[in-house]
C-alpha cells in the first residue's frame, strides 16, 4: 500500500465500508468527505489502478454500472496499514 496515493488508499477504505459499492456511491461518500467535487476523471482512473494492482475487484450490476469490493489482497494491505498506522498513532 505504500504505493499508493492517498486518494487511493481512500478509495480502498470506502469500498471497504461498503457492501459493493458502485462508482457514483463511492464518488458522493468521497465528495462528502473532501468537500469537493471528485471528477470522474480522477475518479474511475484511480478505481482502474486498484484493479490492475489486484486489490480490488470491479463486477457489473447492468450495461452501465460496475461495482467495486476489495480482493484478499486488499484487505490484508489495509490491515496492515492499520496496523502500522497504529504503531504511531493512539486514538483512545
């Protein structure tokens, strides 16, 4: 996960979040969280990179909409990021 940028590190935790979650839910939960629009053109491009780097799975709900889940892969690198994060960061 170190490769990643920060926006696709996000891009990981909200598919995460979320059971199949298709690109405009993933693009509004991330507007919502930057406060700003996100371009498709950010968006889909990045989404595509995380399915070439096989941490997540891109499925099709009809001609028009794909879906997005996180492979094994992808889970461990977020927990292990979790984990690493946590070794500097104490939340309590």
């Amino acid at each position: 996960m170190y490769d990643l940028t920060g926006f696709q590190r996000d891009l990981m935790y909200v598919i995460a979040g979320r059971e199949e979650p298709h690109g405009l839910a993933i693009k509004e939960e991330l507007e919502d969280y930057y406060e700003k629009e996100i371009h498709h053109g950010r968006l889909y491009p990045n989404l595509d990179t995380l399915v070439e780097k096989g941490l997540v799975e891109k499925g099709q709900l009809d001609r028009r909409t794909n879906y997005y889940t996180l492979t094994r892969r992808g889970r461990r690198e977020i927990e292990a990021r979790r984990g690493w994060e946590a070794e500097y960061v104490d939340v309590e």
